[in-house]
C-alpha cells in the first residue's frame, strides 16, 4: 500500500507529520493508493476538496491533530497500513452550489458538509425556497438558511437547531437559521435528489452570502443546490468507532 501524507499547518500536527516521516516511506498523492490527512476537520475538509480536483480522488484516513476532530480517527504512530487495510469505509457525495450574484456572475462550487445562506448586514434577509421547481415558501425573514448533507448535519447544522441525519439517510436538511417569518418554521427534510433554489428578496438592499463549505460569494440573487453524484469521496475509519457510530452517538448527547 503507498501512502502520502498531508499536513495542516498547524504545530502540533507537524510535529506529528514529521514523526511519521521518519517511520513510513511516504509518496506523492499522484502516486499513492491512500491520503493520510494530519489536522482536524477544517483540514480534512481541505484536503476533500483538493481531492475533487482530480478525476480519481484518493480514499482519505484523517488523524486528529487539531481540536473536536469529529471527522478525524485517533493519533496513532504504529501500524499505520494495518489500520488503513481494517478500516471502515464510508462515500460521501458533495453538494454542487451555482449561484448567481446581483451583477449576474455565476460561480459553482461544491460542499461537502453545507451551503449557507447568509445576512450580510444588519437588516434580516428575504428569502424564497424553490424544491424541484415548485414554490415552496415565498419568503423566508431570517438571518439565512443552510442546506446540510448526513456528514454534515452534526456541523453548522446542528448549531442551527436542524436536525441529526444518520449517514446512510437519504435525505438533506433544510434549516432555517434565527427565523424571523414564519416564526415556528423549524426546517424541512428532503429527499437526497432534490434540487433546492433560493431567491433573495431585495437583493441589493438586504444583500446576502453563499457559502459552500469554506468558499463564500458574496451579493447573491439566486442559488441552486443539488447533490453531486457525479463525484464519490471514500472516508475511512478505525471500525471500533467510524463515522456513523459518531454521528448516531451525536442524537443521544447530553
């Protein structure tokens, strides 16, 4: 089995990286048969993404070199092929986002936990939910909405109060975030092959952000959301505790 390994900048996982280094003869990612992520969610994420990039994305084996580390396995120096050829195996397909902003860019981009919706002022955004063409909801008060994948409903999601989507659910989450109008709207599920469109009411004078992931654009008037299938993402964990034990562990969290 050839491995590369990526590391965050971070002091603690360099210090990791380079203990690694000096144990496992580790290759380019081109050349590799599995990507050992060293960090903590946010450069998993990074490095999911930088896998997208190419046709074939590599199966990912993240370490916990940063802070929660939901996403991440244990920091572990020995038996490190061991693992990896036990490992649990979990694919993810990413949402796509194309939004079109105010001056009618279109920008696409993928996420794989969320893509938000955000009040960028301090006046509340107007927002009109579309599901598969039909008008659901003609204007949403609120200081945005989110679309959550299963591996991302224990993010940004869950901070929202939207709810905890077991990984093999083939389902999204609609949430909204601090609604004003309606007041009681709490969200909705959708199935996985909808597509979701948002139209921003009064858009240059209550102007509003798209975020995908980590990769924001800024004054949009319309966004579209739909999972991507086209694109599969192979996570692997240590089976004694892998992505969805995490996750359903997460609905019984005091």
């Amino acid at each position: 089995m050839k491995m590369a390994l990526m590391v965050s900048d971070s002091h603690v996982a360099r210090a990791g990286g380079d203990r690694l280094r000096e144990q496992y003869g580790f290759v380019s990612v081109g050349e590799a048969d599995v990507v050992v992520a060293l960090g903590g969610d946010g450069f998993l994420l990074h490095c999911l993404h930088e896998a997208m990039r190419h046709a074939d994305p590599k199966p990912m084996f993240g370490m916990n070199r940063g802070t929660v580390g939901f996403m991440m396995n244990d920091f572990r120096e020995g038996q490190l092929a061991d693992r990896i050829a036990a490992a649990k195996t979990f694919v993810l397909h990413p949402l796509q986002m194309t939004a079109t902003t105010a001056s009618g860019r279109v920008i696409t981009s993928p996420a794989i936990n969320e893509v938000s919706l955000l009040r960028e002022t301090r006046q509340a955004a107007k927002i009109g939910i579309a599901i598969d063409g039909k008008t659901r909801m003609e204007e949403l008060i609120c200081d945005g909405v989110l679309v959550s994948t299963p591996a991302g409903s224990t993010a940004y999601n869950l901070s929202a109060n939207g709810p905890i989507l077991p990984l093999e659910a083939e389902l999204l989450a609609l949430t909204p975030i601090s609604p004003f109008r309606p007041r009681r709207w709490r969200g909705a599920l959708l199935p996985a092959a909808s597509q979701i469109e948002f139209e921003v009411r009064e858009a240059r004078k209550r102007p509003v952000s798209a975020v995908a992931d980590q990769m924001e654009v800024r004054d949009v008037a319309h966004v579209k959301v739909a999972m991507d299938r086209s694109i599969a993402l192979e996570l692997l964990f240590d089976p004694e505790y892998a992505l969805d034990d995490r996750i359903s562990l997460e609905q019984f969290a005091s």
